[in-house]
C-alpha cells in the first residue's frame, strides 16, 4: 500500500513518536508498505510520522546508504530496503560536515545541513533482532534526518533564524497544499 505524504505544518511531525511494542503492531506489513511508498516516490528515506503513524520506524533505501567510495558495480542498482524499529543513537561525532537535505512533507526545498559526520545507532529488524551500527557521511546524515522525524524534529530546525524566516512564505504555501509534487501528500487544512 502506498500512503500519502503528511505535508508539513502537520503536528504529528512535531511529536515525538512512540515506541513499539514487540506484539503490539505488525512492522513487517507496515515496513513492508513504507518501503513501497519510498520506492514509489522515490526518496532517500521515510519515517512512520511522515505516513501519519506516530511509531518509532523509519525505513531506507539501503543505496543511500552505502559509501560514496563504494564501486558502483557493487552497489544494488534496484531499490533495497532497510528498517530501523525503535531506534536509538548511541553516538555521534563532535566533527560536522554539510550536507544537502531535503524532506517529502517539505517538497521542492532543500538546503544545506551541518550533521555529525558518524553516527553509531541501535536497532530492530522486522523480526525483532537488534543490531548497532555505525554509519559515516552520507548515511550518517540520512540516519540522522529520518530519526529526528521520531523526535518531532524538522531539518529546517537546524537552520539559522534568518533562513527560517526566509522560508516562511515556502513553508506556508505546503501548509496550504499550494504546492506541485508527484506523488500523494496530506495536509492538515
């Protein structure tokens, strides 16, 4: 199933999202429809708050996270999904680096985020084994974005006060769905 995109101004994207209990709700069916929703999109990541579920899940496309210096022949060159249930991070690291971001419930903006450079995180799969580990660059940032979704935070809270204010009118527009995207979104009004 693919669900639509909740649109920012949205509050369950300010909320921070609540774990999951082990038999409480089946992550392999929801899992299984984000990874359809992102790969239909496409995106780099999704997180449950974003398809208006308030649970500790986000789910990427494992390309995403594979390191820049990684040979392109041995990389998946069709969508491979990974899913974090109940994340926690455990680390990170005190050097930053910039990186690109953009989000699906803010479409048609990104901008240039400082992040950690290393992240070390802890996890379930869908069949509730735990697993830590650690992610450099590129994925350390996607990581990074799609678990402050869990913890009610936007990458627009990272930016200066003056380009916040800049984009007040951008962000206003997504509010009121006056903006183009292909795919499905929710907005609240």
């Amino acid at each position: 199933m693919v669900y639509p995109i909740v649109a920012y101004g949205d509050p369950i994207l300010r909320k921070r999202a609540e774990d999951i209990e082990k038999d409480g709700l089946d992550v392999r069916k929801l899992s299984a429809d984000m990874l359809e929703t992102l790969f239909a999109i496409p995106g780099a990541g999704l997180a449950a708050p974003q398809i208006g579920q308030p649970v500790r899940l986000f789910v990427v496309d494992a390309r995403a996270l594979r390191d820049d210096e990684e040979d392109e022949e041995e990389a998946p060159q069709a969508p491979v999904g990974k899913v974090f249930i109940n994340p926690q991070l455990l680390e990170t690291d005190e050097d930053e680096g910039l990186f690109e971001e953009g989000c699906l419930s803010m479409p048609g903006f990104t901008a240039r985020i400082f992040r950690p450079v290393s992240v070390k995180i802890r996890y379930f799969d869908t069949d509730w084994n735990e697993h830590i580990d650690e992610y450099e660059d590129r994925a350390a940032s996607v990581i990074q974005h799609e678990y402050d979704h869990l913890e009610g935070k936007l990458f627009t809270d990272y930016l200066p006060p003056l380009k916040r204010q800049l984009l007040k009118k951008k962000l206003s527009d997504i509010v009121k769905g006056n903006v183009r995207v292909s795919y499905k979104m929710k907005f609240s009004t």
